[in-house]
C-alpha cells in the first residue's frame, strides 16, 4: 500500500543516514526480483508498473537525501523483468540482473551449453539494458541438500571455471560490475 510504501521509505531514510559515512560501495535493492513475486510466489503481491515506479521513486529519494554517495538499484531475474517492468522508467541508479542457466538438471556443472546459455543472456543485457547493469546473481555452488537444488552445480572449482569463462564476456558486453 501507499502507506507501507512511504513507512518503508522513512525506513530506508534512517537506514542510509546511519550508513552514510560508511566508505564501502553500498548499492540498496529496493524492489529485488518483481516478477518472481508478481507471478511465482503464489501470494498477492501483484503492483500496477505506475505504483512500483512511484513507491521506488520514493525510496531512491530518501536514501539519497541521506545518503547521496551510495546506489540504488534493482534486482532483475532476467529478461522477464526488464521486458516487464522496464528499468529505464524507474528511478534508480544501475541495474542488478540476475543470470542463471535454470535448466532443472539439463546443463549439468561445467556444461557448454550452460556457460554459452549464460553468455547468450549476458549479451542481450549488453544489447538491451539502458542504464549501466552488473551481474548481481548467477549460478553457483553448493551442498547437495541445499533448498535450491536443481538449479545450483558443483563444487567450488566447477563455480570457480564457470565464473572464469563468462566474466569476460560480461566485461566485453558493456557490464559494470559483477557482485557476490
């Protein structure tokens, strides 16, 4: 709602203020991954584009009118996102797409065809995106009991190659950065 919206804001308000002095490269997500809450997490959640680009304009300006040095950004799960929510209309200051090479179990670890997918998808973000993007989520390793099981592979030198094989291509294609 309108309310929680502008309570959250106070919130971040606060938050960037006791921040603000902090030296390290601080980026807040303020709206991480809407499609996933749009279409797959079953609740109701569902924002009209015209209120999240109101309630994100209101956050980014209470974090910057505390803190003007650190970022704002969005998290997008790919191109869903973009397409759906379109990046350039929201008031923030980079883009942080999140590239998996989803697959349940048909790009096993140190796949050709994952890496190739993952560069494909890096490519468009290059291509597409108006505003300056990171990778701020890829796949990655993990223990087999791990509650996200299929979509991560390998130990940590399979994640190691896979991280190796697509930063260049995430450099070549225009990306700003790349976070863990």
């Amino acid at each position: 709602s309108d309310n929680d919206a502008l309570d959250y804001a106070l919130y971040l308000y606060a938050l960037a203020d006791a921040l603000e002095n902090k030296p390290a490269l601080l980026a807040y997500d303020v709206y991480n991954e809407p499609n996933f809450s749009w279409y797959l997490n079953g609740r109701n959640m569902r924002k009209k584009k015209d209120e999240v680009c109101k309630y994100t304009t209101w956050w980014y300006d209470a974090i910057k009118a505390a803190d003007p040095n650190h970022l704002v950004t969005l998290g997008g799960t790919a191109m869903g996102d973009v397409m759906v929510w379109d990046d350039a209309n929201m008031k923030i200051d980079f883009v942080s797409m999140h590239l998996y090479p989803y697959g349940s179990g048909l790009y096993p670890a140190g796949s050709a065809v994952a890496v190739q997918k993952v560069k494909d998808m890096v490519y468009w973000c290059g291509n597409t995106l108006q505003r300056p993007w990171i990778i701020g989520e890829t796949g990655f390793s993990s223990a087999s009991e791990s509650c996200l099981q299929p979509y991560v592979w390998g130990n940590t030198s399979a994640q190691y190659n896979f991280l190796n094989t697509k930063l260049p291509s995430i450099r070549d294609c225009g990306g700003a950065g790349f976070a863990l």
